[in-house]
C-alpha cells in the first residue's frame, strides 16, 4: 500500500502517476548474470478490494529447489496495518513464476490453494528436471516498532525504529513522567508506561511483535538541535492511510454537496466536509475518532491551518453585498472567535478552498478563490487577505483572466489558489484542471500581479483522468514546502489520487513536468482509491494540509479524498543526528 519515493531522481515519469499501482513482472525474464533460472515465486489476491495486487513473493534459491518444497510466506493481515486476515486470500491464489531463458514449469502456473501441497516439475536451462512442491504458510509478522511515544502532557519522543532508540529531545526535567505509546499494527507494548519513572536517566521500554519476539529500545533524553534547511528526506514515513468511510463515518463516496478541508491544531487532523454538518478531529498520529470540534457562532465551509497552530474557519457566500466571515481557533474544545468580516462585493460564490501561509498572529496571508455558477459564467478570481502584525490589512480581489486562467464550479472544477508566502509580494500558486501543452492539469505559480511566472503539468495523455486542484504552501524550517494532491477524477477507471510535495524556495527549480520537476521531493505513488465504481466526475472534492508542530521539530502532510474514498498522511522532522 505505501511508497514514499524520496527526491525527484528517484520519481518515475508520468505513468508512475497513471497508475499508482502495482506492475506485474512477466513469466519470463531474460537471465540475469548473477543467476539464472528459477529465481522468484509470487502470488496475487484474485478478488475482493485487492485482486491483482501481490500478496506474497518468495526469492527462490538453489537450496530450495533442491529440497524440493517451495514454501510461500503469507502474512497473516493484507495490508500489513490492517486488521484482514488473509486466511480466504490464500486459498486461491494467482501464481507467478519469474523464470531464466528456457526454464520451465509443468504444468503452467494458474490458480492454486497455497493450504495445499501443489506438484510440479521444474526444467531448467540444461535439461535437468526437479519436482517441486508449491505450498503456503500464514506467517505472524517477527518485527515490532512504535509510531508514536510521548511523555502525558509533555511533548513526543522521536523514534529512531532502525536503531531501536527513542530520543526525548528537552531540556526540561524529566524525573518523574508517565508515558504512552502507539504501537504499530500487530504490536504490544509491554512495559507499563502509566509508572511513572525517571527520563532523565535511560529507561527501557519492551515491545513485543505479533509472532511473540520481544524488543528493547531505550529512552535517551538529548539537547534538540535543527539541521540547516527543511526536513530530513530518510525522517519521511506514513502515518496512515484509510478508507474514511469505514473508519470515520463519512458520507458515500458519490454523495453530493461535499466539499472538503482539512486543518491541523494541537496535534489533532479536522476534517470538515462542507455540508452544514460539524467538522469533526481525529488523532493526527493513528487516525483514531476523537470527536467533533467546538464551532461557536462559526459556520464551516471551508477550514484551514496556519504555520503556528491556529485553524480559520470560514463560511460561504453566493452573492455580493454578504458577509464573509472568518473565525479563529487553536483548540477543538474552545469555541472560535470572529478574526475577519469582509463586505464581499463579486457576484460569485466564495468560502471554498481557503488557504494560509504564515502566522495569523503576525504575518499571513490567506486565500479564498470565487467559484463559477454552473451554466451562467466562470470564473477567474481569487481573494487576497494580507494580514500584517495579526490584523488584516488589505484585502484584494486579483483577476486571473488577463494570465488566461479561468475555472468552473465547485468543488470539482474550480482553481485552488494558495499564497507563496507569509508575504502577498511573494505570490500565489495555483491549481488547475486546465490544459497545459494540450495535457490536462497544470501548476502555475503567479505573481503579486497576476501573472503568470512559471506553470508546470503533465505530459502524459491519460492526466484527463486526474483532478489537480488541491494545493498548500507551508515555510517550514527556513524551506517553503508546496504541497499538490491530485485527486481520483474518476477512480473507477483507474485515475486514483497522488501527493507531491516541492521545495519551491528557488522557484527556478519549479520546471518540467508535475511528476518529475527539479523542485520535487516527496512523491506518494501508491495511494488506493476505494472507490472502485465511482465516475462522477463533478464529485470530485479533497484537501491536502502542511502542518508544522508546536516545537518545529516535525512537519506532517495530511491528504483527503473524499471521492476516491481515502485520508492520509505523512511525517518528518528536521532533528540533526549525531
């Protein structure tokens, strides 16, 4: 299910976007020069959510094939942070054999019971035949790890999996803490955290994995100190990924009226869908449902965060001489305070998409674009707030169609506009269902003035199944991060979403192709949709949030696609190691 693929020169071209999904190796392969012959075995799900997705592979060696018993490790949960037994999946199985130049397999792989014990005759290059028995076996998974590991109502620990420590960056005493921890899928922490111990000192906490080992990390408390610039590219890991429908109680997947946003305060994911209803918080770390927030006098359209901790709530308008209405929070439980009243004075729909870069105490700037009205006219302009020491100063309506940019209605055809910066001279960035050489979709970023300054896009002819309209711009340890996530246009046939991310501080580097600019630095290639029938579509509607935590020290990249049917996201720190 997951990918992160880490700096641009390692993101495919445009078909890795296309797809998203796994590729298939073919039955025969020409020789490799460090062994030939019969090298791997794979199996693939046949049904269900998964069919064609690969289940199992085994790396086959000449000691196996010797043996004559091939046995396929199945774990026991597909995918691994899920709680789906594959104990159905691998009663009927597709096989698939990767094989040298004039080896073979009698009979021909098709589809087995990897419960039973299956023959066949292996013929390698020289003639020589082997009968192999092809069977399976359910593994509980041997490896343990935490996702999460915090001192109660102190701050988080980052945990370093690999060398198995977990570093409690202060320089506040810690002689007395309790602790809690989130384990990953099919992991228990054994050591009672709720006793209270001393930081300060080294502690060991044990973790034990699915299949009964158990493992040791230790506690360090250490001095935090940020690298230069940005987050660290190998501090970069998923955090969840998961049908919301299921798991949170969203609407159908083709509901109408949705139009979602995404904000992120104390350490909480909101998630506001658009349609009257209450915007509501889960964990930001495990995606667990907490509750819905307090909104006050608020109405939620559209909700956002800052680089500081503090969610703008706003609401819709359809026609000039109203009142837009931004509201102002850093809690879920508090109930927001009016930050901003505007006279709106377009003939357009508004209150959508809102965007923000910097800090609404001090210097920000925030977005609203004007949507078109469906069979009357489009639209072309945006709404510019330029807040300056935690006031808004200027507000500013800048028209797009002298550049040649226009859109339609929301939420599915309509431009998402976000400031470059804490600063309206820094520009914008907009996103686009639009043609770019003649491929639809395109990223523009666009000066003070309107113009535009650099656009990028798709060069692959199969981008009309995309929806590139959802975009976030965030400073984040001296680096200013973009964020674009293209939605699933229609996730039936395939057009699932994709996350980019861009350091876009040298906007010279903002070139090529959306999938493969010099800019890029984290691309997610592997985000399912689980809307396989959906094709509708105008509803299309999602968000994609950069959020900085409290101590600077993480960033997380959160995505929502409402109607592909999947939330998500991401984490990295900026910790220097020794």
């Amino acid at each position: 299910m997951k990918m992160k693929r880490i700096l641009c020169n390692i993101i495919a071209a445009a078909a890795l976007l296309a797809s998203f999904a796994s590729c298939q190796k073919p039955h025969y392969v020409e020789p490799t020069a460090e062994r030939d012959g019969f090298t791997s075995l794979s199996a693939y799900f046949t049904s269900g959510e998964y069919v064609n997705s690969e289940l199992a592979k085994l790396e086959v060696t000449d000691e196996m094939i010797k043996s004559g018993v091939l046995v396929v490790k199945v774990p026991y949960y597909y995918p691994e942070p899920s709680e789906n037994s594959t104990a159905v999946a691998m009663s009927r199985v597709r096989m698939k054999a990767e094989l040298g130049k004039n080896c073979y397999l009698t009979p021909s792989l098709t589809i087995l019971d990897l419960n039973e014990e299956n023959e066949f005759t292996y013929t390698d290059a020289k003639g020589n035949t082997y009968p192999i028995i092809i069977t399976g076996r359910r593994t509980k998974f041997h490896t343990a790890s935490f996702v999460s590991f915090e001192l109660v109502d102190m701050f988080e620990g980052f945990i370093d999996n690999d060398e198995r420590k977990i570093y409690l960056y202060t320089n506040d005493d810690l002689a007395s803490c309790t602790a809690k921890a989130v384990p990953y899928a099919h992991s228990e922490v054994i050591t009672d955290l709720s006793v209270a111990r001393n930081y300060n000192e080294p502690q060991t906490i044990v973790i034990r994995a699915q299949d009964g080992t158990d493992y040791e990390y230790v506690t360090e408390k250490a001095k935090p100190t940020k690298i230069r610039n940005g987050f660290n590219a190998n501090s970069v890991k998923q955090l969840f990924s998961i049908d919301p429908k299921s798991r949170l109680g969203t609407p159908e997947y083709q509901s109408t009226g949705i139009y979602a946003s995404l904000a992120s305060i104390e350490g909480y994911l909101v998630v506001c869908l658009g349609d009257g209803s209450t915007p509501f918080y889960i964990h930001g770390t495990t995606a667990e449902k907490l509750g819905e927030i307090n909104l006050g006098s608020a109405e939620a359209a559209s909700i956002t965060s800052d680089e500081a901790g503090h969610m703008l709530i706003v609401n819709a308008v359809d026609k000039a001489d109203s009142k837009l209405r931004i509201y102002r929070t850093s809690s879920v439980t508090a109930a927001p305070e009016l930050f901003y009243e505007y006279d709106n004075q377009t003939p357009l729909p508004v209150g959508r998409k809102m965007k923000v870069s910097g800090d609404i105490d001090g210097n920000a700037v925030i977005t609203l674009p004007y949507g078109g009205v469906s069979g009357v006219t489009e639209s072309s302009q945006f709404l510019s707030l330029t807040v300056t020491g935690g006031s808004v100063t200027e507000a500013k309506v800048i028209d797009l169609a002298p550049a040649g940019l226009s859109w339609s209605v929301f939420p599915a055809s309509a431009t998402g506009v976000a400031p470059a910066s804490s600063s309206p001279s820094a520009g914008y960035f907009a996103a686009s269902y639009m043609k770019y050489n003649e491929i639809y979709n395109r990223l523009d970023y666009i000066n003070a003035d309107g113009g535009i300054v650099r656009t990028i896009g798709y060069s692959d002819a199969g981008a009309s199944n995309y929806n590139a309209t959802v975009v976030e711009s965030k400073s984040y340890n001296n680096v200013q991060y973009l964020a674009l996530f293209v939605l699933g246009y229609f996730p039936g046939w395939g057009g699932h979403p994709f996350l980019y991310v861009y350091n876009v501080s040298n906007k010279g580097k903002l070139n090529g192709y959306i999938p493969e600019s010099d800019a890029l630095v984290v691309a997610d290639a592997a985000i399912k949709s689980n809307n396989g029938a959906g094709t509708d579509s105008s509803m299309s509607t999602g968000d994609v949030i950069i959020a900085p935590s409290a101590d600077g020290f993480k960033i997380f990249i959160y995505y929502y696609d409402q109607f592909s049917g999947v939330i998500g996201g991401y984490t990295a720190d900026c910790i220097k190691r020794n």
